[in-house]
C-alpha cells in the first residue's frame, strides 16, 4: 500500500501529472491512496472516496463525479460541500 498526503502539492500541473503517471505504472498491483485538493489530478483513477461533510461517498471513477447523483457541475463544487445531501 503507498499513501500520498498532499505529496504533489508544490509541483506544477504537467510534474504533477506525470508523476501520478508513473505511479499509476510502478504501482498497478498495489492499493495506492492518495490525498489531495486537486480533484482533476485524480482522473486516471478507477475509484475515488470523497470525504465530506456527511462522510465518506465512493465513487467508480472521475467521471461518475460529474453524474447527476452527486449534483456537482464541476470538480470545484466538491471543495464548496456540492453533491452532499
């Protein structure tokens, strides 16, 4: 298992992006979480958890956070509390 914690945090988006690349490929065969306020960093992920107001929501990919279930019109509105009921 590899936890990150805001460990990308300082580097610019194109660094940022390749290095969750390469972990993506170094990493295929373990659990990696990573924690971070850059929700669109997490577009290669098959799973994503969001922690928020009214606790935990999983969902099955970047693209579910846009779905209207979680009414969210964009990545920013999860860092305003948008999707919880």
């Amino acid at each position: 298992m590899l936890v990150l914690d805001e460990a990308t945090n300082a580097l610019d988006a194109m660094t940022e992006k390749e290095v969750l690349s390469n972990i993506i490929t170094e990493c295929s065969n373990k659990n990696v979480i990573i924690i971070t306020h850059n929700v669109w960093a997490l577009s290669d992920y098959g799973q994503i958890t969001i922690v928020g107001p009214s606790g935990l929501k999983v969902v099955r990919g970047y693209q579910e956070l846009f779905d209207n279930d979680f009414d969210l019109k964009s990545p920013k509105s999860l860092l305003k509390g948008g999707g919880w009921t």
